[in-house]
C-alpha cells in the first residue's frame, strides 16, 4: 500500500493543516451547543476490501515481479560486462576498450531509464497505482458524503492518510459502513465482509456513545453556566455587604463628627457666657 499512501499524499498533504485548524475551531465553537460528530475512515482497509481492487493489484504485483525480474537481467549484464573488460583492459587495444566503455555507458543508461519509467515519479506504476485507485477512491467519497449528510457527521477523517492522530477510537470508525453503502449501490463487489447486522449493530454503538458523550457535554456546560450563575451570585452578595458595611461606617463617621462639632459649640457658648 506505500504506494497508494504515496499517491494520495501529495494530494493531501496541503490541505491537512487546514483540516487540523478548521477542526479545532469547530469543536470550540461547537461546546455550547452539542458534541462535534467525528467519524473515521481506513482507505487502505476499504480499498482491500473491494473485489475489483483486490484484482487489479494481483495483476499489478505480476507486472512488478516482471519488471524487477528484467531489472536485475540488466544488472547482472552489465555487471558481466564491467567485469570482463576490468579484466581484458590491460590486454586490448585503446580503440576496442573506448568501444566497450560506450557499449557499458549505454547499458547503465538504458538500465536507469527502465528503472525510472517503470518505477520513477511518472513511471507506470504510479500511473497503474492511479488508474487503480482513483475510481473506487472517487465512490468511496462520495459514499462518505452521503453518509455524513444522512448521519448529521460533522467531519469524518481517512486514518490511512499522512495526517497525524495521535490517538482514535475504533469505535468511531464506519469503514464497514462505507463498504457497505459501496455494496448496497451496486457500485462495487466486496469481499471478506462482516455481517450486515453486526455493522449495524457496531454503528448503533458508535451513536449511543456519541449520544452519551452529547449528553455528558451538555451536563457539564450546564453546571458550568450554573457555577457562573453562583459565582456572580456570591460576587453581587459580597459587594452589596460591602456596600452596606461602607455607608454604616461613613453614617457613624458623619454622627461622631456631628456630636464632636456639637460639644464644641457648647464648650464656646460656655466660655462666652
């Protein structure tokens, strides 16, 4: 499958740092109002799965044996060569030593050109790993579009690409689904499948889960609101008694101040009479 992998890679590879924010975003916005519905997706275990696809790589493994067998034909003849003539050199004439020196460049040149259109970044097993993957990569998408609109998913991730995750439940993963929405629109032939009613049985514990994990979200922002609630509570308790303790101790300044001013008039009115 390194091949494969490699394949959808480089298509991939710009956008999943893109997908890691956008991912985090969501589910932040997403806590006050219900759990982000994340599902996952194996494309190397889909793809195994598939019958036609399953063929198609025997073929392709065939021509790769066939192509490594001619690979090494070539190797061990111009090995043979550069061996001979590193043991005739010192016995034959300049002209026919240039000639067999040609004769070993255009081997070793032929050689990596075989090697690069066979197995090269444009070579045919790229082009074989394409034509192979891309219609069934192509239906598996769009069998995971339909499910994701019919199942209310927020996101669903392939665990098979090059995007890092650190950790996933397998409980969440609905490869089995997808394989069996492939089946059901007669797109494709599976093989080696579980039961239908253990798949549903499996997404049916996936949804109780979620369902849990919506619940327990909404319990905690619910008692978080309400430790916010008490906690301004307590906050407007404790300023108001602030409030009330500051006007009774500038109410028994004011008094004392009144009662220091009123005997210092009656002191005066004393010395005056």
């Amino acid at each position: 499958m390194a091949n494969t992998l490699y394949y959808r890679s480089t298509i991939l590879m710009k956008a999943q740092r893109i997908l890691i924010v956008v991912f985090c975003f969501l589910a932040q916005v997403s806590w006050g109002q219900r759990a982000t519905r994340v599902g996952f997706i194996d494309t190397d275990y889909i793809l195994s799965k598939v019958a036609s696809y399953a063929e198609m790589r025997s073929e392709l493994s065939s021509k790769i044996e066939a192509w490594n067998t001619e690979i090494e034909r070539r190797r061990t003849e111009l090995k043979a060569k550069q061996d001979e003539l590193g043991a005739q050199r010192d016995f034959l004439p300049l002209s026919i030593i240039e000639q067999r020196e040609i004769e070993i460049s255009q081997l070793s040149k032929a050689l990596l050109q075989y090697e690069l259109d066979r197995f090269g970044p444009d070579g045919d097993l790229i082009a074989t790993e394409v034509t192979i993957v891309r219609p069934i990569q192509d239906l598996i998408y769009a069998a995971v579009q339909e499910i994701a609109e019919a199942r209310s998913f927020d996101m669903i991730f392939d665990k098979s690409t090059d995007l890092v995750m650190l950790y996933f439940d397998n409980q969440f993963d609905i490869s089995d689904l997808v394989i069996r929405k492939l089946e059901a629109d007669s797109k494709v032939r599976v093989i080696g499948m579980p039961e239908e009613s253990q798949v549903e049985e499996m997404f049916s514990e996936i949804e109780e889960k979620r369902q849990t994990i919506t619940e327990d979200l909404n319990k905690a922002q619910q008692s978080k609101e309400e430790e916010k609630k008490a906690a301004l509570s307590r906050l407007e308790k404790e300023r108001e008694e602030r409030r009330k303790a500051y006007i009774s101790k500038r109410e028994a300044v004011l008094k004392a101040r009144a009662e220091r001013q009123k005997q210092i008039e009656e002191k005066r009115k004393d010395t005056i009479n």
